[in-house]
C-alpha cells in the first residue's frame, strides 16, 4: 500500500480568541502505522521541531477515533 500524506489542523482555537493559531502536522497513513511530524503554526514561523514525530497502531489509531479495526467483522 502507498503511504498517503496530508497535512491536518490538530489544534485550533476558539474564533474569538485573536491570539491563537491552528497547529497543522503532516500525518502519513500506510498499511501499518500513523505517523504525525511536520508541526508548524499557522500564522507563526516558530520552531516547532523538537515535537514529535509521533508514530501510532493503525489499528489501534482507527479504533481511537470510533472506527472498526481493518478486518474486523
């Protein structure tokens, strides 16, 4: 299976909070695990390398989110 990349907003703030920005990561899916890295802020060019990356279970990362494992029934 390919790897799939996207970036995705993680953390995002309340629309009437001005001085908060959305935290984006690049998230890559493959057959096995879900990896998270590439953190950045959206309206800042802070460093934001020392975070992560995070590796997750696929399975487990999918049924965190309410989702059926692959293969179950």
């Amino acid at each position: 299976m390919d790897v799939v990349t996207f970036r995705r907003v993680q953390l995002s703030s309340d629309p009437s909070a001005q001085s908060w920005w959305p935290l984006t990561a690049s998230v890559d899916v493959d057959e096995s695990t879900v990896h998270w890295g590439g953190f950045r802020m959206g309206h800042r060019d802070w460093d934001q390398s020392e975070l992560g990356p995070f590796v997750f279970d696929r399975d487990q990362y999918e049924l965190a989110l309410g989702r059926p494992a692959r293969g179950a029934h």
